[in-house]
C-alpha cells in the first residue's frame, strides 16, 4: 500500500517551494511517463519547465557498454562471444515492443546473466586455466537475454 497521489505530489511541491534556493529537483523517466507524471498536478509544468530528451543507444554503444562492464571485473570476450552478443544486441534493437526498452540495463543483465554461465560451465573443470576463469565465449551467451 503506498500514501494517496495526491499527498505525494502535494508533499514534493511544497518541499520544491520551502526549499527552492536549497536545493534542484531532478526527475527522470521514460518520456510517455513524465508526461503523464507532470499532467497528473496542474502545478507541476511549470515546475520543471527545462526537458531534456536522450536517444537511445546504438548497437555499437551497447556493446561498449558490456565491454566495459565486462573490462572493470577483468572479464573479456572471445571472438565469437563478441560476435554473439553484438547478434542480440541488434536482435533486441529492431524487434518490436510495446513497452519501453531499458537497453543499458538489459545489456548489464545480459552481461551478468553470461557471467553466471560461465560459472556454471566452468564449475566442472578441475583445473581451469586463469584465461578460462576470464574469458567469456558465445556459449555463455546463448538464449542469454531474455526480457
């Protein structure tokens, strides 16, 4: 159960009025939202007069994001991991959806998800080797990325 809308947004005007020299109120979200969000209290427009929209990432970017991901727990891909997940990243890009695509995220997910199967496909070797421990391949990826 959560407190009714309105004493909510009632509660967040009055801070931003009390404390308007204090401090800077920041929302974000997917556009669709803010609009209905900022439509919800008539007060609210000219609250937040300044809109800042960010296209989504590219296929490229999204896969610099899970290399660095991957670069800062000293994870690397192979070839083929790397061709795989460049795959489903321009897989997920063009296939339709209603809802909105939180694409870092899912590629975050999507990075972890292949860590895991690697620790479970590893899980069995009894001596692997410090470029197997750090090296993820397409296997990894595979059906990896489910929404």
């Amino acid at each position: 159960m959560g407190l009714p809308r309105d004493y909510c947004f009632s509660t967040i005007v009055k801070g931003m009025e009390d404390y308007k020299n204090q401090f800077i109120t920041i929302l974000a979200g997917y556009e669709r939202e803010m609009k209905w969000f900022l439509s919800t209290n008539p007060g609210l427009p000219s609250r937040f007069p300044i809109h800042i929209h960010f296209p989504d990432y590219g296929a490229n970017d999204l896969l610099a994001i899970a290399k660095q991901t991957l670069s800062k727990r000293q994870y690397r891909l192979t070839a083929d991991a790397e061709a795989k997940l460049h795959q489903q990243i321009r897989q997920a890009l063009t296939s339709a959806r209603s809802e909105p695509f939180s694409n870092a995220r899912w590629v975050r997910n999507l990075v972890e998800q292949a860590v895991r199967r690697q620790a479970v496909r590893l899980f069995t070797e009894k001596h692997p080797r410090r470029d197997d421990l750090m090296a993820l391949q397409a296997v990894d990826f595979a059906e990896v990325g489910a929404r």
